[in-house]
C-alpha cells in the first residue's frame, strides 16, 4: 500500500459495471485512497471525449485515452499520437480495399468520434456519446486511433502486416483491431504519465480485463485482473479481484485500506 502512488483503471469491464457507471461504493473506496495520498488515473481504449463522459465525478489525476495516443495529466496534454490527415486516409482506404468497400470504421480524433456503422450505436448504446457518423469518403481529419471490425483473421493479419506502422491489437467484444501509431500502447503511455509525474513504474498498481490491458499489468508494479477478464488476461496478472459487476474493486481497494489502517 506505501509503495502504491498511483491507481490506474481499464473502463469497460473494469471500472465501470455492466451499466456503464463507476458504483457509488467504488468512487468512496477511491476517494479514501486520494486522501491517503494516491493518484488516480484512467486508461482506456476509448476516445477522451466518450471516456470522459463516464468519469467526471472521479476527476482522474492521468487520462490516457484512444489507446495510449492522448495522455493528460491534471487536465493539461502531455502527448498526443497523431497521423497525418493523409495517412488517415490512407489507412482508411486499405482498410476497405482488404476488408471491403462496407466495413466498418471507426476513428477518434482529439476532439470527437467518428463512425459509419450500418445502425446507430447510439440507438443501441448511449455510452457512446456524440459520435458522428461520416461515410469516410472524404475525410479529411488527423485520426488518433482506427477501429476496423474485422471477422476473417487472414484480412486482419494482411491489414496489420500493410500498416506496418501501426500498432495493432484486437478488443475481445466483437471482432474489432484498433490501429494506433507503432509506439502507442497503454503500457507506453503509462511510462510517459510516471516521468511526468516522478513516480516509478513499480509504484503503479494496473487494473484490466481484456487484450489491451495485459501489457500495462506485466509493467506495472502489480497488475490486477478483474474477475470478468479473459483467461490470457488472468495470467498475465498479479491478482485477481472479483469481477465489475461484483463491486470487485470497491472489496480490494477497502481491504488493502482496512491494512493500511491496521499497519498505522
């Protein structure tokens, strides 16, 4: 607990529930280990606006969002992964040209999420906030991140071996690849965060649940798998906790402040 600067949290499937919310007990477990000095912080693939939506009552102390291509600490940017407007788009067209004219994209940009999906996800899902749908043709913006939906391994495989540029890695729900510069990866965020904050990678305990995360819970002083995570994730970690739906943060975060408490 002494060596712990810094709480670092995945969203979905880890911080927040099945409902898309940060529980009332999980926010005063958190607020306790503030007031013991900690720092709080969320990694997320999602993109910073949509991210942010879900965590204003947290106030992170670190933001790494878009999959470790936005970085804020305290609210101020310390590093942004952006491709060019060109290189955008030319991901976009082999994003269509090996996975066809109708696939589906999405791509964050600093300030907003950009989709083409056949059905509204807002309709389906409202934790996707103020996306705008584009049809791509023509886009003309400098993405942070892409998100192909992809159901032939063979296609992914070929897209990732054609942006050789590209760091690539594949979310559990669904058949969705991210696509963010080579040397983006939550894990290389998270080294950015502690140089910034003066805190040691060791210092850092990890919270997660899919592919993503494993990375960031291998580096991290200890990496804790949520009770829901995948079976590669759980050993990758540490520990494991209960799941997010079973307030499995909240019960970790209070015994190791019962500890602490104790140890005093």
């Amino acid at each position: 607990m002494e060596r712990c600067r810094l709480l670092l949290f995945d969203l979905d499937g880890t911080l927040l529930s099945s409902d898309k919310r940060i529980t009332e007990r999980t926010l005063q477990a958190l607020g306790r280990c503030r007031e013991k000095g900690m720092m709080i912080g969320v990694s997320t693939s999602r993109g910073e606006g949509i991210a942010v939506s879900f965590i204003e009552e947290l106030r992170p102390d670190i933001l790494i969002a878009s999959g470790g291509a936005v970085i804020k600490h305290r609210g101020e940017y310390i590093y942004k992964a952006e491709f060019s407007a060109e290189r955008t788009r030319q991901m976009i067209a082999a994003a269509r040209t090996i996975c066809g004219t109708d696939c589906e994209i999405t791509i964050d940009t600093v300030d907003s999420h950009y989709w083409n999906y056949k059905t509204d996800p807002k309709e389906q899902d409202r934790s996707w906030g103020e996306s705008i749908y584009t049809d791509f043709r023509d886009f003309g913006q400098r993405a942070l991140k892409m998100c192909v939906e992809i159901f032939d391994d063979r296609q992914a495989q070929r897209l990732a071996e054609l942006l050789d540029d590209c760091d690539c890695i594949r979310f559990s729900d669904g058949c969705w690849y991210k696509f963010t510069r080579k040397e983006v990866t939550k894990e290389a965020a998270i080294r950015k965060a502690c140089a910034a904050c003066g805190i040691g990678i060791e210092e850092v305990t990890a919270f997660g649940d899919d592919y993503a995360d494993m990375g960031m819970l291998r580096l991290c002083g200890r990496g804790i798998a949520m009770g829901n995570a995948l079976d590669v994730v759980k050993e990758a970690a540490d520990l494991v906790i209960g799941s997010n739906d079973e307030e499995g943060i909240a019960v970790y975060l209070e015994s190791l402040l019962e500890r602490w408490g104790t140890e005093k």
